[in-house]
C-alpha cells in the first residue's frame, strides 16, 4: 500500500474532524519563498573593441570573431538578413550587440522603447522555414543586445524569433546563458504574426525595456515570451507584451531535461496587453480570428515573483477569459515533477477580463505534483465581467480534481467582478486563506459546485479555512461566516471616487483601517502601477 501524502493526510484530518462535528481550527497558511536568485542586468563597461558592421557588413562573420568585452554595433536603420548563430566561447566578458546610433537617440537605460525607436534600430530579420533571427548556440552566454530591431521578413511566418536555448536538449550544460534583451523591438509580422517572440529556455537570461508585439497565430498557442527547458533565474522586467495565446508562459511543454522546473522567475512592471483588433465583434476586429486564451500563464513552475505589472483585456474564445492560469501541467506526461510552487502575486492591476485568476491545483488528464503556497495580495481587478468580456466574471476559481491546493492566501485585493468572488470545484483545499478583501458578491457570491453560497461552500472546499475581515458588497451576512462586512451597496464602501476611479478608501469609509492588521480593507491602491501603462522603472 502506497504512503498517504503529506496533503492527503492533512486534507482527510481536517475532513474527518468536521464530519464528527469536531471544531475545524484555522492553521496558518505558509508563505511562498521569493526568488533565490536574480539576473543582473546592471551597465558593465566595455573592455575591449568597439566593431562596426555596415550596412551588407558580414554580422555572423563578426559575431564568430568578437572576443569578450567587445562591443559589436550594427549600422542604425540597416537590415541585417538572417538567421544568426551566437557562437559560444571562452571567457567571462559580455560581448554587445547594439545600434550604431548614439545613446541619446535612444530611451535611456531603465525606460522602455516602443515602436517609435524603430527609425534607430538596425533591423535584424528572417524569412520562413529559415529557424530564429537570433539563435543562441548550445553554451553560448554573456550577450547583450540593446536596441535592435527583430522581425520577419515582410509576410513571414516564424516560429521562434529570438530563440535562447533550445526546447530540446537534455542537459543544463547545454542551454545558453547570462543573455540579456534591453531596449529592443521584436515584433511578429502585422499580417501573418508569428508563434513566438523569445523562447526563453537557458540560465540566468533577461528581457528588459522591450516591446514584443503582434506575436499571434490561428488554430495554435503564441506567445511574446515562452520558456519550458530551462532552470532560471528569468527576469522580465518593463516590457510590453503582446501574444495572441499567452503573453508570456512557464511550462506548456514537457522539459526534455529531466526534473527541470522552470524556477526563479522574476516579472515586473510589465504591461500584457491584447489589442482589441483580435476580438471578434469589437468595432476595430481586423478580420482574423487568432486564437486567444490568457494573459498570463503558469504550468510548471517555481518561486515565481509576479510584481507591479499590469493585465489588460482578454475575453472568452479560445478559453473562457480569465486572466490569469496558473494550473499545474505534466502537459504531454512525460514530466510528472510538474508543479507550481512558491508563486507571489502582488500590486497588480487586472483590467478589462471576463474573469480573474484560474486556478487548478494538480493536472486531472497527467500525473504531476500539486500546488502549493500562493500569494495573491495587494491587486486591483477592474471591469472583470463576463457580461461584457465573456466568461463567468469570477475573481478566482479554484479547482483540483486529484488531491487540492495547499496554502492558498487571497488577501487585500479589491475586485469589481460580476461573478463569485471565489468558486470551487473538485477536490477540498487545506490551508486556505481569504482576508481582508474587499468585492462585489457578484452573480451568486462565494459558491462551489453542488454547494450552497457561503458558509456551505466553505465547509465543503475550505475546510479550516480563514475567512475574516472581507468586505463583500451585496451578500447576505447570515449565509458567511462572522467578522465580515456586507454594504448594500458600492456607494456604501467609501471610495474617494467610485465613478472617477480612484479606489482608495476616503476617511470617512467604514473599513479604513478595518482590516486584520489595521491597514485599510481592499488593496493598497497607492501601491499599484499607474493607471497609464508604465514606460520606466527601476531593475
């Protein structure tokens, strides 16, 4: 007979204590682990040569010859035809690559370029069925490229445009590393798209002060940024991002390295944005139906900090229009190490989505790990509706068919969905925690499959779970559990303007200072992005 896991036996304890009308006492949901490691993206000063490359120069020629610490500039406004190999070699020195124009043509270090830096930008491009424009070589490491421009040649379809490490070797020795991406324009072609921006598959490798666009394909997944076959640290860091699939993903292949789990992981002020071009139906729908899921996905990954960024737009098509996945994926079975683990959500603002986050907790099809520690705290979800996006209009679903969540904290977030603010489905969770929000009840409030809204919903999914402090406008007090706070209605709460956006709570609001730890109930809105889409920041 196999061992009981750790999470069943806590999960059938907490069950068999309420099915003998034992009292259920909360414990205490354990923290994620942040990052253990970061990419420096910090300036290094050149030691070495500087090498120009006209237009029609020889860039592979150059690349094969430059030593550490050279820097390579390419001739600004020049199309270089590809694809290019960056070479490995010996040495510890970074060799740049970037365009001949002079610093102050360009935005500054810290500050993200859009596609108006184009004119300064060399153009690196490839044609179809040519691989990458840019490909790392097995080992190759210590590049950096700041301010070039990658694309398809005009009408090409490409898989991978910048492609660091590949999806297939099985060994850490083999995949690239200490590369870095800063201030470029990469960018799928405006008609045909293209899959994918960067595969981000190596060690220690960042893209930082980018803008990735127009990465969408019809009847497959596409992504600015995917990485599967790779250990970390990652840093993704005051890009735009655009992917008609998933802006970015984690996971979504099984890793032909055994064990490997994409980990370190470190997202930040980032804008994932889908145009409203690809919706169907919208006014500006430019005629293609490109396949369209989330913004944001995670299926194998750990210690993953997801800080300051903000999630705009995404409606039901190819998924059901949530925002957010993060749901534990052994994708085609051959990696049941698959987890999610250690994930902190934090100060971001999700916009203009028919729901929220997604939970599921262990792959129902494959074998695999299940999650465990998740943060989500401190967060704006704003016009999150099914009625006008498609979907359901929930904040978060949760869901485990296999074993349930361990350690899931929805704290200080302030939402206006109108949906439930929490479904369950599936399996019991332990270690639940939801405090000190504040949200609309939505459709039918806190509510589980066969499950009554509230406290029957609670005892059935959450048992032992901490459920205090929550402002949930609309409900009905006597269906939830003591210690929360039911206004009739938004106007109640006590915002300083509800119809000009500003959420903070006014003094005069009844849960300023309410919460738990005495801070205000709801988000720290002073705390979130801008309402304008960042364009700098600090790494």
């Amino acid at each position: 007979m196999r061992p009981v896991p750790h999470l069943a036996q806590r999960t059938i304890m907490i069950l068999l204590a309420a099915a003998l009308g034992l009292r259920v006492v909360a414990v205490e949901a354990a923290s994620p682990e942040r990052p253990r490691a970061t990419v420096n993206t910090d300036d290094v000063r050149p030691t070495g040569r500087t090498i120009a490359v006209p237009a029609g120069g020889n860039f592979q020629a150059v690349l094969n010859a430059a030593q550490p610490g050279d820097v390579i500039t390419l001739e600004a406004g020049a199309t270089f035809q590809g694809p290019f190999t960056l070479p490995k070699k010996s040495g510890t020195g970074w060799i740049v690559v970037r365009t001949s124009a002079p610093d102050d043509r360009l935005s500054p270090p810290g500050t993200r370029v859009t596609p108006a830096s184009a004119a300064v930008m060399p153009k690196v491009v490839v044609g179809t069925g040519s691989g990458g424009a840019i490909v790392a070589a097995p080992g190759a490491h210590h590049f950096r490229f700041i301010g070039i421009e990658v694309r398809p040649v005009a009408g090409a379809f490409v898989y991978n445009l910048v492609e660091l490490g590949s999806g297939s070797v099985t060994s850490e020795e083999m995949l690239p590393h200490d590369i870095i991406v800063e201030r470029c324009y990469i960018h799928g072609d405006p008609a045909r798209g293209g899959r994918r921006g960067i595969a981000l598959n190596g060690v220690s490798l960042a893209v930082i002060d980018s803008y990735l666009a127009d990465f969408k394909e019809v009847g497959a997944d596409s992504q600015a940024i995917m990485g599967w076959n790779g250990p970390g640290p990652f840093k993704i860091v005051n890009n735009h991002l655009e992917g008609a699939g998933e802006n970015v993903m984690f996971g979504g292949a099984d890793p032909p390295i055994h064990s490997l789990v994409p980990s370190d992981i470190e997202i930040r002020q980032n804008h994932f944005f889908k145009p409203l071009s690809w919706r169907e139906g919208d006014p500006t729908y430019a005629g293609t139906p490109w396949t369209i899921k989330n913004l944001f996905e995670l299926k194998n990954a750990r210690r993953v900090l997801v800080e300051g960024n903000v999630f705009e737009n995404i409606w039901r098509a190819a998924q059901a229009g949530f925002a957010l996945q993060l749901t534990v994926r052994n994708q085609y079975g051959g990696a049941p190490w698959s987890t999610i683990e250690d994930v902190t959500f934090t100060h971001n603002i999700v916009r203009h989505a028919g729901s929220g986050i997604n939970i599921l907790g262990t792959d129902d099809p494959n074998p695999s790990q299940s999650m465990k520690r998740v943060l989500i705290q401190d967060n704006l979800f704003d016009d999150v509706s099914g009625a006008r996006w498609g979907g359901h209009g929930h904040l978060v679903q949760i869901l485990d068919y296999r074993v349930g969540t361990t350690d899931v904290v929805i704290e200080h977030n302030t939402s206006f969905q109108d949906g439930s603010p929490i479904y369950a489905g599936g399996k019991p969770h332990a270690g639940f925690v939801y405090r000190n929000n504040l949200t609309r009840k939505g459709t039918y409030g806190v509510l589980g499959d066969g499950a009554s809204e509230g406290l029957g919903t609670l005892g059935t999914y959450f048992p032992g779970a901490v459920f205090v402090k929550n402002v949930v406008v609309g409900a009905t007090p006597s269906l939830y559990p003591a210690n929360n706070l039911f206004p009739g209605s938004l106007d109640k709460v006590g915002f300083v303007s509800l119809t000009g956006g500003n959420y903070r709570l006014a003094a005069s609001s009844p849960y300023k200072n309410a919460g738990t730890d005495g801070r205000d109930i709801g988000a720290d809105i002073a705390a979130l992005p801008p309402p304008t889409t960042m364009t700098s920041g600090h790494h």
